[in-house]
C-alpha cells in the first residue's frame, strides 16, 4: 500500500502516547538486549553494593547528566533511522516486493485454496434450506468478514497478494474504484483535507496502530540478534513478531474500514472542493468518479474533457 500516512502523530490520549513511546522508541528491546547480556555473563547485581560504589566513585552530577542525555540521543537516533524502514517492511509483509517468485506463487496457491473452502462453505450456509443455528450463523458472519478482504482479480474474487496482509490491504484500495471509480492512490490527499477534523483524526488513530505494529515487528526481528547471549531471545522474537503481525491485521481492517467509510461519506464534498459536477445518480457515480480521477491525475485540461462528457451524457 503507497497511500500516503495523513495525520501522522495525531494527539491521542496519553495512555496511547506513552505505550507508543514504549514501542516505537525501543526501549523495551533495549531493555531485553540488557537483561540478556547479563544473563550472558551470569551477573547479578548487588543493588546495595552497586549504590554503594555509585555513592563513592563521586560522579560530577554534570557528567552523569550528560552522560544520560547521550545515551537518550542514541537510542532517539537508532529509532529514527529503524522509523526509516516502516514502509518498506511493511510492503514487504504485504508481499509487494522481496519476496522469491516461487515462494510468492505457493503462498498465493495456498491463499487461494484457503479463500475457496470460505466460500464453498458461505455458499453453502446461503442456501440452506433450513434455519441456520447460532453457532452456523456466528460462523457465517464469521466468513462474510474474512471474504470481504479478498481483492479482484480479473473481475473476480481472488487472492492476488502472498499474505493475509497484502490481500486485506489491497482490496480496500480497490472498493473506491469499484464503487465511484475514484482512484484512492489520486483522491486520498484530497478527500484527507476537506474531510471533519473528527474523521481525520478516527483514520489517523487507525493507521497509527498500524504503524505501531509494524515497527513491534521489527524490533522483534531485531531481537533474534541478542539470542547470541540468550537462547529465550529467539522465544520473544517469535512470540513478538505473532503478536504484532496479529495486531497488524486488526489494525489494517480497522483502517480499510475508514478509509472506505470516508469515501461512502464524505466524497460529495471533494466534488463540492474541486467544483467538480456532482453524479446526477447512482448509475453514473462511477464514470463520473473516473473523470475526476483522470482530472487530478493529469492537467486542467482534463476538466474541461469531463464537463463536456458530463454534458453530453446528461
């Protein structure tokens, strides 16, 4: 996904923006690589004798500050550069790139038996002649949820993407093209400006998490590298990078649902911005969505094609 992340660092509540400084910072993997090492040289503190020696050794309080500042310039400036690296992990989980031919093939194949099980069974459900019990409807629901993330491919349903991620991420950039022909990739700046500050800040929540799990899961690979002084250090990177790419799914779904809820919603008002002739109806939404797409895409002179159209059609 290339959209780009409006409303970065949007003020959330402090219990969010203190976990995020926890997560994103990497304190915590600092704080493991330390608690590895010393389980490497099998140290245990004294804490009495260590206040003692810090008590006796007289530090100047200005070279102890100093020395902590550095430190925190350090680690602020190692998190900075891992920050670096959200987007391209993150099409990488996706499976847009990196990946081997052969392996991408067989992760698409498996997807796709997956996805036909799902909808052989919903199908199944669909037409059941008798009334489904509760545990058959929670699994229909269940299934309707898991289809909705399937892109199109061809004009059908399939698996296009080598990961759960990939295909949950690109079927929602292609509902707005499908439904009002608007291409997100070329209408998402625009539609993020003229959209309540309350939508903005409900998206901005959402792809926060997102990003969030994804620099987890990167301080988790990270992890592996302290298994050198501790074998549980590959432990927690596995059971990390579970967690957030689990994380990661929520958080995606959350986002692709606004992100669409956006579109359905307030899309009059990126006509209404750019004096762009509204659809007359629902049957011309999206030929109408596909004009003003090709006007953002490329010059004025667009406009000027997309009136005439509209005129002529009317």
């Amino acid at each position: 996904m290339t959209i780009s992340d409006f409303g970065e660092g949007w003020v959330t509540s402090p219990v969010e923006q203190w976990a995020a400084i926890l997560l994103k910072s990497g304190i915590l993997f600092w704080l493991g690589g330390l608690f590895a090492y010393l389980w490497h040289i099998s140290w245990t503190p004294d804490w009495a004798l260590l206040f003692q020696w810090f008590i006796e050794s007289k530090i100047p309080p200005v070279q102890a500050l100093l020395g902590i500042f550095g430190l925190l310039v350090l680690v602020s400036v190692i998190a900075s550069v891992i920050q670096r690296l959200d987007l391209a992990v993150l099409y990488f989980l996706e499976g847009h790139r990196y990946w081997l031919p052969t392996l991408r093939d067989w992760r698409i194949h498996r997807h796709t038996q997956r996805f036909r099980r799902q909808y052989q069974r919903f199908q199944e459900l669909g037409i059941s002649h008798k009334p489904l019990t509760p545990k058959e409807c929670r699994e229909q629901a269940y299934l309707h949820e898991q289809l909705r993330h399937i892109p199109k491919h061809e004009g059908k349903l399939e698996p296009v993407m080598p990961t759960r991620l990939g295909n949950l991420l690109y079927a929602m950039e292609q509902r707005p093209a499908e439904k009002y022909g608007l291409d997100i990739f070329i209408c998402w700046s625009h539609l993020w400006l003229v959209m309540p500050e309350h939508a903005r800040r409900e998206v901005a929540r959402a792809r926060h998490h997102l990003d969030t799990a994804v620099r987890v899961w990167i301080w988790g690979i990270l992890f592996l590298g302290f298994s050198y002084w501790a074998w549980w250090a590959v432990l927690v990177s596995l059971i990390t990078l579970w967690i957030s790419y689990q994380w990661m799914l929520q958080a995606a779904k959350s986002y692709s649902w606004l992100l669409e809820t956006s579109f359905n919603l307030y899309r009059p008002l990126l006509y209404q911005a750019l004096r762009f002739p509204l659809p007359a109806n629902t049957h011309e939404e999206r030929a109408q969505g596909q004009l003003l797409t090709a006007y953002l895409r490329h010059s004025a002179s667009d406009k000027k094609i997309a009136f005439t159209q509209s005129t002529t059609t009317d």
